[in-house]
C-alpha cells in the first residue's frame, strides 16, 4: 500500500510563505503596536484619579484606530504597486487641499495654540500624518520618473518643491515638530538615491555646531562652541573632498552657528522657553521644564525591571501631562524598568532595518524611496520622542511610532507597513520578470 508523505508539499508551502510574507516586520509591528495599547491602557486607566474602573476612552478609540490601520494595511497589501504610483499625485494634491483647509477658520480645531485638527464625526483628524504619506509617494513617484535625476539642480529642486510645501503650510499651523520631520524624510531619501555623505555631514555639522552656539550663547559657553567648530572641522577634511569646497562648508557651518543667538531673540518665548529647559530643565520646573523633569523621573525610577504594571508612581498619578501621547515612552519604562526600554527600542529598530532590507531588496525605485523614506521618519521620530523624555531634545510634540495616542498616525503608519509588506511580496516576481 502506498504511503502519502506531505513533507515535500509542507516545506514548498512554507517557502511560499516565507516569500510572500515578511514574517520579522509582521512580528515586530504587532509586537510594539501591543505594548502601546499596553502601556496606554495603564496610562489612561482612571480608577486613580475619579474612583471609575475600566478602559478610558482615549485606550478604546487607539483600539478602534488600530483597528482600522489593520484594514488599511491589508487594502495595502493587495494593492497593485501600478495604482499606488498613479494615486501619488492625486493624493498628493488632497493632502495640500486639506493643509490649506485646516488653517481656515472653523474648519481646522485650535489646541495648544496650534490649528493642526480636523473634526470628523467626533474624531479629530490630522492632516499633517497623512501629509507624510503622500508626500513621501509623491517624491518616490518623481524619482521613479524616467530621466529624472534628483541630484541635478533641476530635479532636486522640484523635489525641494514638493518636500517644502507641505512644510511651510505645517509650520503656518504652526507645528514646527511636525515640519522637522519631512526634513528627515528628504534627508534620508538624498542620501539613499546616491547624494553626497559629505553633504549630509555638513547638514549635521550644522545642527552639532549650531547647539553648542546656543548653549554658549544661554550659559557663557563658548568654550563649548569652539570646541564643537573644531571637532565638525576636523571631521570635514577627514572626507579628503575638494580643499575649497570643504572650506567653504566650514565657513558656512560656523557661520550658521554664529547666527543662532540672532535667531533665537526673535522667537516667541514659549519657544525660548523650550530650548532653554533642553540644557537646563530646573531652571523652569513649574514651566517648560516640568514636563522634562517628571519624564525623567519616571524613566529612571522604573529601574532594571521596573515597578509592575499600573504601579507607576508618575504614570498612575499622572504627574506627567498626557503622557500617553508625547511622553507615552516613559510608561513601559517605569512600569517594566530598563528591559521593557531596551525592549520597545529593539522592536522599532527592527522594524527600521525590515524596511531597509525591502528598500535594498525591492526591483523598482518607486517602492524602494517608499521603503527608505519610512524608515527615515521612523528613525526620525524615535530618536526625538525618546530624546525628549530622557531630556536630550527639546518638546517638540512628536509622537513615538506605532505607541503613542493618536488616530491619523497610527492608522498613516500601518498603512504603510501594509505597503511595505506588498513591496515585498512582489520583489522575487520583479526579479524573474527581469532575468
């Protein structure tokens, strides 16, 4: 009697799998998207303060929220990658539409001084988030274009074009944190379509420079400035480029950094306020600098394995303002210590280096700018969310991906992982439809 054996049929079906599903980005989403409910489960959760138990209200619309990013990256998932790249000027240009139509009067939602919401049936909605997408498909689909060449002036310069826009009608909002980020995003998609390190370095001198300018300037220290334009100059020669040019960067990088007190007299003194607490957050403690102060405490009293869940003394007594938006990275730090830290960095980490392995291993140009561009605002975001709970970056209102409260960017960064995990079903395709 013949005997039927699956063991052949079994590993073909789990190669397919393999091929068709990016199992690590899966896991990696679904597991920091977890300990973002989590830990604003425990934040929001308000037996504390009004004696009522159960799930708050912001918890169960992040669940609805995810709910619906779910869906929308599933759409993703199936969509053909040729209607992606035709909906990206489309899409583009509604984005815009709404950036203007947020700044009008009764239409966009005032909080916090900023106008950046849209009311919709009880939900607010923001079209800054879903600017990020479409901007970001908008430049992967003029890079994608035949003949075009983002490193000349002409094409680099419509794709200024399209990064600045929505740029400028954010920080009319004004949202500056927001406007930073398509910063990240252009700077990353330069460097991986081939543009100069050299540049980048320059563009980072700047900001390094630029700093210890402002510290010198706030605390008389400009011992600090001087060694920083030493150490940025140092490092520009180290690139062995044109001597001249590479003068001229550093003429240009100190320049910068000597016009940063000029600058910083003419802002408005909230924002003064808060560049200030970035060095020295005890200088305004009931201030700008309370929100800095009570982060910190609250990750370093988490310790190595932190105080248990729903047992931390700054989250439970909600010593940090909603800190389940801004500030939601120190809730798993103090309630799960260091390791529940290091273990929502290592989940987005993963998720930033899925995204390069599918920018690398993709066959078109369209899916691979997408693919790095997002994991450039990834990176973005996490080092500024987290610097500004630990105190190294100033608040600059920019929510920790995939964990902090927040309908339109969580919804934003699911659908793009929908559209990443597409990308990578369809690479070995490409690669025998061109061999």
């Amino acid at each position: 009697m013949a005997t039927i054996r699956f063991d052949d049929d079994d590993v073909a079906l789990q190669r397919r799998m393999n091929d068709l599903v990016d199992w690590g980005l899966m896991l990696a989403v679904f597991g920091v998207l977890a300990v973002g409910l989590i830990s604003i489960y425990s934040a929001t959760y308000p037996s504390f303060i009004s004696g009522v138990s159960g799930p708050s209200s912001t918890f169960v619309k992040q669940v609805l929220y995810a709910s619906i990013g779910l869906v929308g990256a599933l759409v993703a998932f199936f969509l053909p990658e040729r209607w992606m790249r035709d909906a990206a000027w489309p899409m583009y240009g509604l984005s815009m539409a709404l950036l203007v139509a947020v700044l009008i009067p009764g239409i966009g939602k005032v909080v916090n001084g900023q106008q950046c919401w849209i009311d919709i049936g009880g939900f607010s909605f923001q079209p800054s988030e879903l600017a990020k997408l479409t901007t970001l498909m908008a430049l992967a689909r003029f890079a994608s274009e035949k003949g075009t060449d983002v490193l000349t002036i002409r094409d680099g310069g419509v794709a200024l074009g399209i990064l600045f826009l929505p740029m400028a009608l954010i920080m009319l909002q004004p949202d500056t944190g927001s406007a930073t980020v398509f910063m990240a995003m252009g700077m990353g998609i330069f460097l991986w379509l081939g543009g100069s390190l050299f540049a980048l370095y320059v563009v980072i001198a700047g900001a390094v420079v630029g700093a210890a300018a402002l510290y010198a300037a706030l605390f008389d220290g400009m011992i600090w400035f001087g060694i920083a334009a030493a150490a940025m100059a140092i490092g520009a020669f180290a690139f062995r480029r044109n001597v001249i040019v590479t003068a001229l960067s550093v003429v240009l990088v100190v320049g910068a950094g000597l016009m940063v007190r000029p600058v910083f007299d003419k802002l408005p003194i909230h924002q003064q306020n808060r560049l200030v607490t970035l060095f020295e957050p005890e200088r305004n403690p009931r201030g700008e600098g309370y929100h800095v102060i009570q982060s910190m405490l609250a990750v370093g009293s988490g310790g190595v394995t932190g105080k248990g869940f729903r047992k931390g003394t700054q989250t439970q007594l909600r010593y940090i303002p909603e800190q389940w938006t801004d500030f939601i990275f120190c809730v798993p730090t103090e309630e799960f210590g260091f390791v529940g830290g290091v273990m929502v960095i290592a989940l987005l980490a993963s998720i930033m280096l899925r995204a390069a392995n599918i920018a690398v291993s993709v066959r078109t140009r369209f899916a691979s700018v997408i693919a790095f561009g997002f994991g450039s605002v990834m990176l973005y975001h996490t080092l500024v969310n987290i610097g500004m709970a630990i105190g190294l970056f100033p608040v600059m209102g920019i929510p920790l991906p995939f964990l902090s409260a927040g309908g339109t960017a969580l919804i934003v960064n699911l659908t793009i992982v929908g559209m990443l995990m597409n990308f990578y079903k369809t690479r070995r395709r490409r690669a025998a439809s061109t061999s």
